[in-house]
C-alpha cells in the first residue's frame, strides 16, 4: 500500500517527484536518473573500499549498535534508537546516545525520551562514541549512522517504513533512498517499521525482504501514537479524546503524511499544516499558526504536533494563545523480539570486562 503525499504549503518539491504517481514526477524521475546512476556508483566505489580494507573505520572504544536507514527520513529511527537505548539500560548497561544532531531537534528528543541519559552530539561519531566512554558510558546507540562506515560498530540495525514503500528503492536524487536493498547485507537485523501503514502492509514487506535476504532477521515494529501530552504542562490524555474535534496537524518531519493518518485513525477531523524536515521555525510561522491553532479552538478544535516538533515550538509558542499538544509514540514490537533481544546480548556481552561488571 502507497500513502498520499500531503499537498500545499511546506511539502518539498523532492518528495512529489519521489512519491507521486502523476505524469510530471514520473518525467522528472526519467529526468533524474542519470544523476541517480551516478549517486549509486559513488557510494558503491566508496563501500567496496571500505568492504576491501582500504577504508578503516576508527576504533571507538565502546560496543556500539547503529540504528539507521536506507532512505532519506521518514522511517522513525530516532523513536526505535531511543527504544534500544532504553532497553540497554533495562538491561543494566549505561548507554549513551551518540548522533550528528542535524537540526537541533534530535538530541532534545532523545533527552526528552530517556531522561538522564547521556547524549552526545558530534558529527565525527568515533569521536562522540570516545566522548561518551570518558563520561562513563559502556555501550553506545549510533543515531542514523548506517552510511557513517567510519565509526566502527559491533552491529547495524537498518529500518525501512511500510508507510513510505513504493515497491522500488529509488536512488536520489530520483527517489529518497541513500543507498538500494542490496546494502541490506550489511545490516544484522531489518526492522519494517509503521506508523499508519496496515500491519498487512508491513508483513509483506517484511516478507519480501526475509526472501531476498535468506538469514538476515527481519522484524516489525509499530510506532503507535499511545497518548496526548500537553506540551506546556506535560499533562497525558487519551488521544481517544480527539474523536470528532477538528485539529490543526502541525509538523516537521520526514512522513508529514503518516502523522496526519494517524490522527484521522483516532477520529479527528485533520488540517495538516506539513513543513520540510527538521524546519527552523521561524517567528512569522509561529504567529501564523498560533493564529490558526486560536480559530481552531474557537471550533472546539485542538493544535497538534509531534514530538520533535514539540521541542522547538513550545519554548516559543505565544503566552495567552490555545495550548500546544503534540502526540508520544510508543514501540510496540509485533514479529521478531527474539532476535532483536539477541543483538542486545550480543552488545552487553561485547562490553569490557571491568564495565560489564560494573553493570
């Protein structure tokens, strides 16, 4: 199943000609190939050097596990990273989280979602992953760093979105994908993530990728919107709450599209207000929207946003106007637990033996 690319204000001119079926992006893709052909030849030399031991990864100092993708945003890596983050902990380690911190939003996300944990920001991730072991960390989590092959890792764990498949593995910058499914080698373990996607749309990818990769374990993943925080006051509702109630859909992100079906899933009567991936809001766009989210309320509406839009909206957001809320996830494994409990054995055991016994 293909999910619609919302339209109008704030959605690249990129993802109409990566997911639209309309005569102009299909001849703009036709357009583009030579320069994708190109992409893909140049990141194939660059990983042949590094598969021949030409290219060597930095020794970091601590087992590290990259979460990343193949694509350009959209598949929720910085939810699952923060999840095996979490789960590391569980588990008695003390992880940290090290990533480039594109956009500023990240790092703040990730801080938000495990609190106290260390959180480095360096866009040299051998060094970050040295940093957090001075600091005292003994494992680390590598946000988006699947084509980061200078930082050595123990493991990768490669996510692709069910809501964001099209069937076809575009290179860019004809389609929104770094690298095709052949790179999939490389990776430990693929998770098929979904948002609003059917967990048949996701089997099926999840299928297909267990076929062409005999051996590789492929797991399924919902992030589920599990409640409604009050950005401000951090008061949780049911997100039940929005069944029936018009709500201005505010968000930044990498699958606008997603966010919104999510909302229309629990009832709500939908204005997507979409902006680029990680966008700087600027003040005129606050004012606008908070403009918007007042008319809004005045219909009994709310204004909504993700998380990641949450932390750079709400220390802004004006005094005196309708309140800002923005929607928490919540991952839920739905195939394939055993062998993602496996690879974080794997981390925790591959721990010096003095941090180990620390543990």
């Amino acid at each position: 199943m293909r999910w619609p690319v919302p339209k109008g204000r704030g959605v690249s001119l990129a993802e109409r000609v990566w997911y639209g079926d309309d005569a102009a992006a299909r001849l703009v893709r036709l357009g583009l190939l030579p320069a994708a052909a190109l992409w893909s030849g140049i990141t194939a030399a660059r990983n042949a050097l590094y598969d021949a031991g030409v290219f060597r990864p930095d020794e970091a100092g601590l087992p590290a596990i990259s979460i990343g993708n193949l694509s350009v945003g959209g598949t929720g890596k910085t939810p699952f990273a923060a999840w095996m983050a979490g789960e590391l902990q569980q588990r008695g380690c003390r992880p940290a989280i090290v990533l480039r911190g594109y956009g500023d939003d990240e790092p703040e996300v990730h801080r938000r979602l495990n609190p106290g944990m260390l959180v480095i920001v360096d866009a040299d991730r051998s060094r970050g992953v040295r940093a957090a072991a001075s600091r005292g960390a003994d494992v680390a989590v590598l946000d988006d760093a699947f084509q980061h092959r200078k930082a050595r890792r123990l493991v990768d764990v490669v996510l692709l979105s069910a809501d964001r498949w099209t069937g076809r593995a575009r290179a860019l910058p004809a389609g929104p994908f770094r690298e095709g499914l052949g790179a999939l080698r490389r990776a430990a373990q693929v998770v098929v993530t979904r948002k609003a996607a059917p967990p048949e749309a996701a089997a099926q990818l999840a299928l297909k990728l267990s076929g062409a990769f005999p051996g590789l374990p492929v797991a399924q993943v919902h992030l589920a919107p599990s409640g409604l925080v009050d950005a401000a006051s951090g008061e949780v509702r049911a997100i039940s709450t929005l069944a029936g109630r018009p709500v201005l859909a505010i968000c930044g992100v990498g699958d606008p599209a997603a966010f919104s079906a999510q909302l229309r899933a629990a009832g709500a009567d939908v204005a997507l207000r979409a902006f680029p991936d990680h966008h700087p809001f600027a003040d005129a766009d606050i004012e606008e929207l908070a403009a918007e989210a007042r008319e809004f309320a005045g219909r009994g509406g709310v204004a909504m946003c993700t998380l990641k839009d949450a932390v750079k909206l709400s220390p802004r957001w004006p005094s005196g106007e309708p309140g800002l809320s923005f929607v928490s996830q919540q991952v839920i494994v739905e195939t394939g637990r055993a062998s993602l409990d496996q690879l974080l054995e794997t981390v925790i055991h591959a721990r010096k033996p003095a941090a180990a016994a620390a543990g």
